[in-house]
C-alpha cells in the first residue's frame, strides 16, 4: 500500500509538472497568436487607409492651390497686356458691307409619311377601302393603321361609306 502511495504521489507530482508545462506551452502559443492577430488586424486598420487618404487629399490640395496661383498669375499678366482707359487712342471704325442674303436651301422630297401613305390609297379608292386591305398594303401594324384613319377621319379628311370602307374626303 506504501508502494501504491509513493506511486501515486510521484504520478501527482508527474502530472502536476506536465499540467504547469501544458499552461506555459498555451501561454506561448496564445502569446504568438495574439502577435499575429495584432499585425494582421495592422495591416486592415482603417487609420492606415485614412492616412493614405489624407495624404491624398492633402497632394489634391496641394494641385489644386498650384492651378489656382497659375489661373491668377495668367490673368494679372492678361490684365497688363489690356490698354489703359485713359490714353488718346482712339478705335479705328469701319463699316462693313451688309451680310449678303442666302439663297433658301431646297429641301429635298422626303418619303411621305405614313399617314400619306394611308391617305393616298383611301383617295386612290373609288369604291372605298378597309383596314385589313390598309394593313395589307401598307404593310403597318393594324393598331397604327386605325390610329391614322381614326385621326383622318376627324380631321374631316376621309369620310365612312359603309361600316369600316373608307373614301376620301371631297374638297
């Protein structure tokens, strides 16, 4: 039973030193980790990307007060290059002959529009002529075709004879 004792003492003890051996292992380890968190957090800082920013902005102003100096610069030198307001000379005046007037440009014909194009074969008809035989010959949508006649028909350019037959209007 000593024996078991002195064993068991002597394990304690073992396991005791491996335990202070464990904790110095996790404190270097944590020690280590925490470093490279620290540089790694360095590198992301936002106070790094604000000072690169500042120092930017800082070059910008620095630009922008050098354009400003030249812009005042060039226009004191313009200012010196303008006559004094108080010396005798006097402008020369000439006269210079009336702009002469231009021919009117001829237009060239354009293509006629659609509403034309309807127009005139409503006009063309002489029996009158509906809005499949307009989409046909045309060759328009149907809604743009009924668009056209309803604005003509208005307009008091083409008339009804019959329920959908359309004639031209007489004038």
């Amino acid at each position: 039973m000593k024996k078991l004792k002195t064993d068991l003492q002597t394990l304690t003890k073992e396991f005791n030193a491996l335990t202070e051996q464990t904790k110095k292992l996790t404190d270097q380890l944590k020690k280590k980790v925490a470093g490279q968190f620290e540089k790694a957090l360095g590198a992301m800082k936002p106070e790094i990307a604000a000072r690169k920013t500042a120092d930017a902005l800082k070059s910008l102003t620095n630009t922008i007060e050098n354009i400003t100096k030249a812009i005042e610069k060039f226009e004191k030198d313009q200012a010196s290059k303008k006559p004094k307001t108080g010396t005798k000379a006097k402008a020369k005046t000439t006269r210079t002959a009336p702009a002469k007037k231009k021919a009117p440009v001829k237009k060239k014909p354009s293509s006629p529009t659609a509403t034309d194009q309807v127009l005139r074969i409503i006009k063309r008809s002489k029996k009158g002529v509906d809005v499949s035989t307009l989409i046909s010959k045309t060759g328009f949508h149907e809604k743009k075709v009924r668009a056209i006649v309803s604005r003509a028909f208005k307009q008091g350019k083409i008339k009804r004879t019959g329920r959908g037959i359309y004639v031209g209007a007489k004038r």
